[in-house]
C-alpha cells in the first residue's frame, strides 16, 4: 500500500530527530571530556604524550567517519564488549568528536600567549592550577566559535548512523520515502529539519566570532 | 603654464557625520607642483583621494583633464587614466615581481604586448635606479625600494598628474632621501604634482604653492618662500612651530 | 577475546580497492575543481553589490553547510528523478559532492579576500584596472594564499567525505569493502584495512596539495 506524505510521516521523521539530538548531545559531552585530555596531552611537555596525541588525531582526522563507526560497531564484540546499536554509535561518534576537539583546543591553548604561562609560573603556580585557573579559560574564549561550528558537524554527523541500521532523522526519513515514494518532499523535510537544528548553531559559531575578532 | 588641469568646485565629503572636506575650492594648473600640509585628520589625504575617485564626495564637482567626476562612478575609468597614484603603505602586490607590478596595468589596460609593456617597465625602472632589481618580489626590497617601484609603476601607464599620498612617512629615516629624490627628479620633468607631504625641504625646493589645510578647510596657499616665511593664518604658524622645531 | 584476526580474505581482494581507490580519487579530483570554480562564483556571488544575489549565495551556502551530505546525496540521487533529473549513482556522487564543496570553499575563500589589505584594491584600482581585473589579477593569488591550509584541510574532509557515497552504491572505495565483507564476513577486518587506506590517501592528499601550494604561492612575503 503507497502512502502520501502526511502529517503521521512528518511526526515520524520528528520522532527520529529525537535520536539525533541525543546522540549529538552525549558525543559532544564524552567526545568533549575525552578530547580536552587529548588536547592537554598535545600540549604538554612530555614528548611521547604529544606524539600520542598527535597520532590520536591523526586517525581521526584521516578517515571517515562512517569507517570509524563501523570499526568500533564490529570491533567492540572483539574486546568482548557486546552493547546495543546506539551505544556503539554513541562510542564512534564520541572517539570521532575527541580527536576533532582535541585539534580544536589545541590550537585555542596555544593561541594563548606564552607570557600567560611565564607569569603563572613566576608566581609559583603547579601546571593544574595554571592550567585550571591561567590558560584554559582563555583558551576557552578562543575555542568557542570553533567549538560550537562543530557541534554543527557533530549533528550532521548523526545521519551516518542511518547507514548502520539506526532510526535516527535520516533513516526515518529513508523509511518514509521507501512508502511513499515522494523521496523529493521526504528528502527535504529531512534536511530542513537539520537546518532548523543546525542554523541556530551556525549563528551563534559566527556571532562568536565576531566579537572574538572585534576584542582582537 | 596657464591650462587648467585639476578644478575642484565647493567640494563637500561626509564620513557618516564627520564633514571632512568643506567647501573646498582649488584650481591646480599644468605642471604646476603643490604640497599639501596639515595635521593628521585635516582631510588632505582625503582631497587626494577624492581626485582619483578612490573617495566619493557628496557635494561640489571635481573636473580632472575636462573629465567631470561627476555622481555613479562617471568617467572614474578616464581620470584614473590620466592619474597616477603612490601611497603611504607601497600598496605593490606580493606576488608579483617589481617587473609585474609595473607591467600589469599597462598590458590590461593599453593592451600592449608584453614586449612592449617590458621595455616600458625597465625604462621607468631605471629611472628610479631600480632596474637590477626587476625580478625580484616586493618582500625582497627595502621601503625605499619598495616605494620607488610604486613611482615606476604609477609612471608606467603615462600619467599627466601624479598624486603622493605621504609617500615618505612609512619609510625608515635613511630611506627618506631616496624618495624624495627620485621624486625632485620627476618634478623636474615638468608632470603635474600634488604631494601631500610634511617634508618641508622637499616643499620648498620643488612646490609652486604649498596649502595648509586644517579641518577640512583650506586655510592657507601661497608660494614656499612667502608660506614659510610670512605665514598669514594663526593656525598655520603654529603647525609650522610645531614640524619645524622639533 | 579469543576472535582470530583473519586478513587474508581482504588482501587476496586487493584488486577491488584498488579500483575503489583510484574510484575515490577520481570523484575527488573532480569534485574538488569544480567545487573550486563554483565556490569562487558563489564568493562573487557573495560579496556582489546587488542584495539579490547576495542573498540568493548566503542561502545556498547555509542551507548547504548546514544539512547533512547523506541526506544531499539522497536528495539528489532519489529526489531529483521526480523533476526528471535522473542520474546514476556515480554522477549523482559527483554532482552532490561538487555542490556541497562549493559552498564550503565559497566561504573559505571570501575570508581569505578579507584578508587582503584594502590598500591592494585602492592601488589596483588607482592604476585605472576595472573591477574584474583587480580581483582577478591582484586580490585573488594572495587571498587564495592566504586560506590555502584551510582550503587543503576542507578537501581532504571532502575526500573522507565520499565514503557515503557508496550509499547509493557509487562504486567507490567504501562500496569495494562493503563488497568483501559481504563475501567474506570478515567485517572488522575489511573496515579495519578500509581505514588504513584512507588514513594513506588523506596524507597523501595532504602532502600533494601543499607541495601545489609551495608551487603555485612560491612568492615570498614578509
């Protein structure tokens, strides 16, 4: 039986967008603790912490995220760790956003002049407090458009878990268009859906950057 | 040297609310030579700015060669034929060599064969004694260089009027010279000139009439001997004090 | 963990990556020039001094960068048939990717023409160089510079990016892996090695466009 696309199917791709939200928000919440190690690691002066590191990042940035979710699907029965669907997506997507937010922070930490550091050690600070109290707020400040313009591919990068079974925005969507054959109007709900949750994103990145630019 | 060159009639410029020119009236005859003067934010960089349409005005006309500048960007493409312009910063592009700079407008422009375009850029070249230097990139020359390319380079597309926009004032003391000679030099060979400059030798060896201008306004012309000798206006003298004595 | 690890299926199927590498490749290459030269239109089309054409380039670049390239593929490869646009897998690929590249060089490069001193401009056009020219002539080799290693690293995520391609069964590299592992069910291992071959093309990418770079902005600058 052919169904039109109607308000039902809408509400079922809205449904799937609840998956999207939830994985976006844990990847960026683990990725994020996860990452800020790496990033530490990059930049401390421990050599083989900042080779690590940069290997780290390397693999994440140098292949496709769609291969890392497979890699991590079928490799975490290997190690013995059996879990549902969405926590292996959870997983992939997770390790994916360190490696980009590592890079990301990286480059906000060093972006904070070298005399931050010097005075904080001149008045006796140990690297935690320097860290916690000197560096890292400011490199906070200096992270931020970055950081969020990747929360907007972090959502994007949600629809990759359609193509592992997941029904998520993307999939609800496949799903639809498959019974109603109106792939067209399907397609681009989808998608206006994603802009609605990314644009706000977007804005909010560049608004960011602006005022980090006016401040100089 | 009677024909009219440059006419500027109740010239009138706005920055949003800031009035920067008022009311400017000036005449600029052929081959005549003029400094202009006057403390930063007197609107002199503007005026020159405005004769080769790289400023819009607001009100008042400006008749460069019989060429009207008139409102929408008319005949801009005639005058900035006719002018050429050197500025404070250089302004040569990075990736091209001194040749290139100097060769690029002329072949765009006139449409001459590279050839041609060649021989023109080392003949401006030389006269700037810079020729040895014409294959290499801007960041390899010095200031002084640097600017005296800029001159090659306005040279290269035959201007009647030539406009210097502080041409010194981004250059090390020991490259001022240079400049300016280069620029003595070119005076001498009878172009139109309208240097805005505060380097008052210069001025007094090469200008026909020197302009102080203050606030937008043209406070004062007169020939060097008598601008520097028996200044007329208040404000003048006391700029005057000021660069002279320091 | 007592799983064997099991290679030999995969490397006796080297034939089949290597097609689906140079597939890869090949999509890139192509997406990535024609992103280049519709991206620096859009650019124009951006910074142009006639609002509707500004306006029409900012909503195809936010709508492009800000919806998924799964779904873009979708939409083309399934969507456009209803308006008579019927393409197979391997144009749709190239034409989804070339119109989602484009939208991200378009900004990626209209930084980089912000970048340029306005000096630049002033002297270009001082020199009596119409609008064009200057831009053509004098902004563009410098700001193009100027963005060069943001450029490389957004193709490079555009090379990664055509694994989803095989989504609609464009037969690219991830398509040849899927290939094995249907035939061999050797998944972790096919996707293990997948990785490592695009881990091997991103760097070769990376090293490719900046040695272009090197050449091509060989001018030096302060």
């Amino acid at each position: 039986m052919i169904r039109t696309f109607g308000f039902p199917e809408l509400l079922f791709i809205l449904d799937g967008a609840k998956w999207t939200v939830l994985m976006s928000l844990a990847a960026f919440l683990f990725g994020g603790l996860l990452g800020l190690l790496v990033a530490l690691a990059r930049t401390s002066k421990i050599r083989p912490a900042r080779f690590l590191a940069l290997c780290y990042i390397q693999l994440f940035q140098g292949t496709p995220l769609l291969i890392q979710l497979f890699i991590v699907y079928f490799g975490l029965p290997i190690i013995g760790i059996r879990v549902e669907l969405w926590l292996a997506l959870i997983t992939g997507l997770s390790l994916h956003a360190s490696g980009f937010l590592a890079e990301i922070w990286r480059g906000s930490i060093q972006a904070v002049p070298e005399g931050q550091t010097e005075a904080a050690r001149a008045l006796g600070l140990g690297y935690i407090s320097r860290m916690r109290d000197v560096v890292l707020p400011q490199a906070f400040r200096i992270s931020l458009p970055a950081t969020v313009g990747f929360m907007v591919n972090l959502v994007k990068g949600t629809a990759l878990a359609a193509l592992l079974g997941l029904t998520e925005l993307t999939r609800a969507g496949q799903l639809m268009s498959n019974i109603t054959f109106e792939p067209l109007k399907v397609y681009a709900t989808v998608g206006l859906v994603y802009f609605a949750i990314c644009l706000p994103l977007t804005l909010v990145s560049s608004r960011l950057e602006r005022r980090l630019n006016a401040r100089g | 040297m009677s024909q009219t060159t440059i006419h500027m009639n109740d010239v009138n410029k706005w920055f949003g609310t800031m009035h920067v020119l008022r009311d400017i009236n000036l005449t600029v005859n052929k081959g005549e030579h003029l400094v202009l003067c006057g403390p930063s934010g007197s609107g002199k960089s503007t005026l020159i700015r405005c004769i080769n349409a790289l400023e819009e005005i607001q009100g008042g006309t400006i008749e460069v060669n019989g060429n009207v500048l008139g409102k929408k960007g008319a005949n801009v493409d005639h005058v900035r034929r006719d002018v050429g312009m050197v500025f404070q910063q250089f302004n040569l592009f990075p990736h091209l060599t001194v040749l290139q700079n100097c060769m690029l407008a002329p072949r765009r422009i006139h449409r001459i064969s590279e050839a041609e375009a060649k021989d023109k850029a080392m003949h401006f070249l030389e006269q700037v004694h810079i020729a040895e230097h014409g294959h290499k990139y801007p960041a390899q020359l010095s200031g002084g260089q640097q600017q005296r390319v800029a001159i090659a380079r306005a040279l290269c597309m035959g201007p009647q009027i030539m406009l210097f926009d502080e041409p010194t004032s981004a250059l090390d003391p020991e490259m001022v010279k240079e400049v300016l000679d280069t620029m003595v030099g070119l005076a001498d060979q009878g172009i139109t000139m309208i240097c805005v400059t505060h380097e008052m030798g210069f001025a007094r060896a090469v200008a026909h009439r020197v302009i102080f201008m203050d606030r937008g306004e043209i406070i004062e012309t007169a020939p060097p001997t008598e601008f520097f000798g028996n200044p007329q206006h208040e404000r003048t003298r006391a700029f005057l004090s000021q660069i002279l004595n320091h | 963990m007592n799983y064997t690890f099991d290679f030999t299926p995969i490397f006796q199927a080297w034939g089949l990556l290597a097609q689906g590498a140079w597939a890869t490749v090949y999509i890139s290459a192509i997406s990535m020039a024609l992103g280049l030269v519709f991206g620096i239109v859009l650019t124009a089309l951006r910074m142009a001094p006639l609002a509707p054409l500004r306006a029409f380039a900012i909503g195809y670049i936010e709508l492009v960068r800000n919806t998924p390239f799964l779904v873009q593929v979708f939409f083309i490869y399934f969507g456009m048939p209803e308006l008579g646009l019927r393409l197979n897998a391997m144009e749709a690929a190239i034409l989804t990717m070339t119109l989602n590249c484009s939208a991200y060089i378009a900004e990626i490069v209209r930084s980089g023409v912000e970048s340029i001193r306005p000096g630049q401009i002033e002297a270009g056009k001082a020199l009596g160089l119409s609008t064009p020219d200057v831009y053509r002539f004098i902004v563009f080799r410098p700001a193009i510079r100027a963005v060069y290693p943001s450029l490389c690293s957004q193709f490079v995520l555009m090379m990664l990016n055509t694994s989803l391609v095989a989504s609609i069964s464009a037969q690219e590299l991830t398509y040849a892996a899927q290939m094995i592992d249907n035939r061999t069910f050797r998944s972790f291992e096919v996707y293990f090695v997948l990785g490592a071959i695009y881990l091997v093309l991103s760097q070769l990418f990376s090293v490719g466009l900046s040695m272009i770079g090197r050449v091509y902005f060989s001018y030096p600058t302060k």
